[in-house]
C-alpha cells in the first residue's frame, strides 16, 4: 500500500476555553500523525487520507466535554523536485465536534481554518527520509464563529525523520505551530479585543512493523505550549494557565488493498491540564487525563505508472 504519509492538521477544541481560564492549545491535533512515516517521501500520484478522533476526559465532570476531530486530506505528490526534495502539496479541510456534558449543553461542531501547505521530502537513502512541512491555517476566515483559537491564523512547519525498511515504520515528527498573534476576537463569545495565542510543539512518535498486511506497534505524542509571546496587559494575559500533555498506546493496521485501515487507542500519561470541579467552575487540583481512539483510511486515488508496476516500488519501503 501507499507509504503512509499525512502533513495535515485541526483544532484541539478544549472545551475549557469557554470558562473562566484561558488555556493553551495546539491547531495540530496531537497524535494526528502517528503510525505515517511522514519523513519519507511518497512515489507521484495523489492520495486521500482520513483521520478521525474522539477523546474522552476523566470524569464524570459537568464542566467537561467529549470532542472528536475529522480531518480529511488530499495529497498531491508532483512530479517535481527541488534541491533533490519531492514537493509533495496538501489542502486539508478539519471539523471539530463537541459534546458537553452539563445538563443541557449543546453540542457543535466548527469548520476549522482550512489548511494548505507543501512538503519538501528528501530520499537520504537506505531507507531513511527527511522532510519539511510549510503550511497554514487559514483560521481567519472562521474567526466571528466559533472559539478565540480562531482570531489568529495558525503558520505550522514541520519536521519528520523516518525508517522504513524491513517492514519497520519508525518515525519522529516534530511539528510547530505559530499563531498570527494578536488577533481581535468578535465571535460568540464577543467583547475579547486583541487575543494572543502562545505558540506551541507537538511531537508525534511511531514504532510499527508490517507482517504481511498487518501492521502493529507502539506510538505517543505530545504537546507544549510556548507562552513566551503572550504580553503583560494582554487581554487573556492574567488568566493565561501553562498546558501540555503527553499519551502512549497502541496501533494496528491492515492493508486491503485498493486502501489501507489503521486504528489506535492512547492515554495521557502525563498532563498539566487538571479537572474542573462544577460546583465552583475552577480547578479541583486534580489531574485531567484523558483516553483517544482513532480510525485512519488510506487510499492512493491515482498514479502515473502502470497499476500492474504500481506495487513493487511501495512494498519495497515495507
């Protein structure tokens, strides 16, 4: 199947940004990556990717709420190279949905900033790649609808190391998302004014090997804000909170064929989000850990080499 790739990204939509604490988030959804040898570049053709998440917090919790996040991606590997790197465009369309778990909370769902972007993928040879991801969140354009993570365009880079000889898929994945800080907030939650959003690093981590069309192994990733240009005065200055976690799990997957299918369950192992008591509104100092299940489809829509001759170069890599 398709060397499994993705360069794509969404919204970690927290539901605790529309309580009395500002916290930090991340466009790129953690984990969004993982089980993709995102460092190797993909042979010419275009490929479809689907990744879908739902996360569930600790609880129960009625200041809390279940999110899950979709995020569907096209990928057009060209036929071109640039300083020996494949150029390889994305355009990405994520939803975020959100499910409240106070009595009579609402659930929605938001249209998140629509991404485009380009990587540059490099054959180091001997089975490793190195790539770079140049993209952006076109946060802007949903900016009066939703959460004040949207009053700023999100400018995302990455940075992906890969292996993947032997059946083995081991790949780091460092991804850093700068946000066009201040942005003015005018959305549902209105009267904010100028939003600053610290920057943050997500980092996406897969051991996998192949037997045959299965695929198993180990993941985690994580994610750190960078608060260091949230300004004293700014609006969300005081109630700014440092945030950041880290999950490990597991992942399998199997090729069918005409696409290949992936599922993977994760937990928080580390966090400095904590709960939010709902009789207060504020934080009862306890931990706020919280379990992932995901699903990804894979699906090469069109190559230019022959379908008989399409295969050899793909299993190689595996």
């Amino acid at each position: 199947m398709c060397k499994n790739w993705i360069a794509a990204g969404a919204v970690t939509a927290a539901f605790g940004l529309m309580a009395t604490t500002s916290h930090a988030q991340t466009t790129t959804v953690p984990g969004e990556q993982v089980g993709l040898a995102v460092g190797a570049p993909l042979p010419e053709g275009i490929y479809a990717i689907d990744t879908f998440t739902y996360r569930s917090p600790d609880g129960p919790n009625a200041n809390s709420a279940d999110t899950s996040v979709n995020v569907p991606v096209l990928v057009w590997s060209t036929p071109w190279k640039i300083f020996d790197a494949r150029i390889e465009a994305v355009v990405a369309q994520p939803t975020v949905f959100v499910f409240p778990r106070a009595n009579g909370g609402r659930d929605f769902s938001i249209n998140v900033g629509t991404l485009v972007g380009s990587i540059f993928a490099w054959d180091l040879g001997n089975n490793v790649g190195f790539s770079y991801l140049a993209a952006v969140h076109l946060n802007d354009l949903n900016a009066g609808r939703g959460l004040p993570i949207f009053s700023s365009n999100t400018y995302r880079q990455g940075f992906a190391l890969s292996y993947t000889g032997d059946g083995y898929n081991l790949t780091a994945n460092l991804t850093h998302n700068i946000y066009d800080s201040p942005g003015r907030f005018e959305g549902r939650f209105g009267g904010l004014g100028q939003f600053f959003i610290a920057d943050a690093l997500t980092l996406d981590l897969t051991a996998t090997k192949k037997f045959g069309k299965f695929e198993i192994g180990a993941i985690g990733y994580g994610t750190t804000d960078l608060p260091g240009r949230i300004p004293v005065g700014a609006v969300n200055a005081t109630s700014y909170s440092k945030a950041g976690r880290f999950a490990l799990g597991g992942l399998i997957g199997y090729d069918f064929g005409p696409f290949t299918a992936q599922a993977w369950i994760a937990r928080d192992v580390v966090t400095r989000a904590t709960q939010i008591s709902p009789i207060t509104g504020f934080s009862n100092g306890r931990d706020a850990y919280s379990t992932e299940g995901w699903v990804r489809i894979i699906a090469p829509l069109y190559s230019p080499t022959l379908v008989a001759a399409a295969p050899a170069p793909l299993i190689r890599k595996y």
